[in-house]
C-alpha cells in the first residue's frame, strides 16, 4: 500500500495528540465546558463542565494534510474534499456547540442546522456528480460490477446523497454520548471501511486517497481517545461528531459503497433509529417510552450497566459489523 497513506496517518495522530496536550490547557483555560442535558442519566451530571471543541484537535491536522497532500500527489483532490467536506460540517458543529456555551444551552435551531447541513450535501453532492474527475458509480456486492450514474439519475441520486450524508453526521452525532464510544468506534468503522475498499480494488491508485481517508480519520480519532476515555477530559463536541460523520459516509460514496453503511456503520444506524423509535412510540401512545432513555446506549445505563461496560460492548458490536462489512465485500 502507498507508503503516503501510512506517512499521512502518523502525521495526524502525532499532531492530535500534540494539540490535545495544549489545547485541553487553553480550553480549560477559556472554561468552554459543555452543560449537560438534564434529562440525561443522572451519572452524567458530574461531567458538566468538561470542556467542548475537542474536535479540532483532529481537524487541525486533517485541514493540512487536504492542504498538503494535493501538492505531493495531485490524484489525491478527492481525499482533500472529503476533508474540506468534514471542515463544513465541523462548522457547523462549532457554532452549535459556541452558541451552546456562550449564549443559549439550545444552540442552533433546528431549522438553522438543517438549512446549513443541507447546503453543505448538496455541494458536495454536486461535485462527486459533475465535478469530480471520475464517473460517479455504485459498486454492486456479489457480482463485483460497477452501475454507471448518468443521465436525469444523477438528480435523483443527489437526493439521496443529500438525506445520506444528513442522517449518517446526525446518528455518529447522536451516538456521541458516553466517553469515548464515538472516538473507539470511528477507530474501528473506518478501518473496516479502508481494509473493505482495499479488498474490493486491491489498492488501485484511484482508491489510494479514500484508504488514506480513512486511515486518517482513524488515526485522529485514536489521538483524541488519548484524551477522550474515561473519564473523559474534553468532549469533541458536535464540532467532531458531526464531521466523523460525514466524512465517514462521504468515503462510501465515493468508492460507490454507500450500502455498506447498513453493515459497518450498523451501530450509529441503530443509536439513531433508537432516537426516533422512541419519539414515534412516546407520540403514537401518549406518552409510553420503547426504551428506558434514547438513544440506546443511555438505555443500557439506566438497566445498571456501567457506562465503561456500554462502551467496550458497542466498540465490540462495532468490529463484528466492520467484520462482517469486509467479509461482504469479498
């Protein structure tokens, strides 16, 4: 494999840990702590406080590498867009999170983020399908064949890109409860994503930048575990979540695998349709709750696991699903 890929990973967990290290002092420093949710376990309240923003300490480092990178390697423009992409969404996280701290514990209107994460997909969705310099495709399992985008299927498929990208950043957001659980399986996803890419295009060098990928969210996310496990010192805040997300689910997009996510990223599906479950069933029967707390791992907190228990459980159902997405693949 391109030795750029593994030159590109160190280069950012060396860098994520360096800025966790000062950056946790400054954040502290600016007492930019989050507020916990007080209809949350009660557990958590002893976190209130811990400081936010944590999500640039891996962002950083990957805005300069999609600097860098183009400039070594020309081929490797897509890897820097799905940078700039997880940069947008962590924008958007960022005021969130700001307006969170600093103004109103509600942040952002849901309208506001909508509107805002919605431009952002469909930007990125215009490029993957006019832009981009390779034909947008999607990459059929078991037969191993490629179904061309073309045509007036290209709108239809925007749309999909724009609801994809929008649930995929908002259920890595929403499993983004407990300390490190995002951060230890984003490890886990993104490798099983990488090692399903390289199986299925034995590293061609059209492939070559979206391994890289996610071998550089893996390894940011690995330096902010440093930071992140419990219990935890900072938070990365919708600032991280909500870029993991999308670049994570931007990846499969562009090497034609976005139904893999159904597979390898199985465990955010679930947090998030545990939230909307429970939203449906409290509404449908007046008041009645399908779960004890959503999303689901709060649920297992309130049944007396402890919360280093949910963590190690949901990081384990993570590699079964990364296993069974490579073994889909193959």
């Amino acid at each position: 494999m391109n030795n750029l890929i593994w030159l590109n990973a160190i280069f950012i967990i060396l860098l994520t840990l360096f800025l966790g290290k000062f950056g946790l002092r400054y954040l502290q420093k600016l007492q930019l702590g989050q507020t916990v949710r007080s209809d949350g376990p009660t557990t958590h309240f002893v976190k209130s406080g811990t400081p936010t923003f944590g999500g640039l300490f891996f962002l950083i480092p990957l805005a300069l590498s999609a600097v860098i990178l183009p400039f070594i390697r020309r081929d490797w423009i897509s890897y820097s867009v799905i940078i700039l992409l997880m940069l947008l969404f962590g924008l958007v996280g960022f005021l969130d999170d700001y307006i969170k701290v600093r103004v109103t514990k509600d942040g952002l209107s849901v309208i506001q983020k909508t509107i805002g994460l919605a431009i952002i997909c469909v930007l990125f969705a215009v490029w993957l399908l006019w832009f981009s310099d390779f034909e947008p495709f999607i990459h059929i399992p078991f037969i191993n064949q490629r179904v061309i985008i073309e045509g007036n299927w290209k709108y239809l498929y925007l749309i999909f890109i724009v609801f994809y990208l929008f649930f995929m950043s908002n259920a890595v957001n929403i499993t983004d409860g407990l300390d490190g659980l995002v951060s230890s399986l984003m490890i886990v996803s993104s490798l099983s994503l990488g090692l399903s890419i390289y199986v299925v295009y034995q590293s061609k060098a059209t492939t070559n930048p979206m391994i890289g990928a996610c071998l550089a969210i893996a390894a940011g996310s690995a330096g902010f575990l440093v930071y992140n496990y419990y219990p935890a010192k900072v938070f990365m805040g919708d600032t991280g979540s909500q870029a993991l997300g999308a670049g994570f689910g931007a990846i499969a997009l562009v090497v034609g695998m976005p139904w893999l996510m159904l597979i390898t990223g199985l465990v955010y599906i679930v947090e998030a349709l545990s939230t909307m479950l429970q939203v449906f069933y409290f509404k449908v029967t007046g008041g009645k709750r399908l779960f004890k707390m959503a999303p689901l791992h709060h649920h297992f907190e309130l049944k007396g696991w402890h919360e280093k228990k949910v963590v190690t459980n949901f990081v384990l159902a993570g590699i079964v699903c990364g296993i069974f997405g490579v073994l889909a693949v193959t």
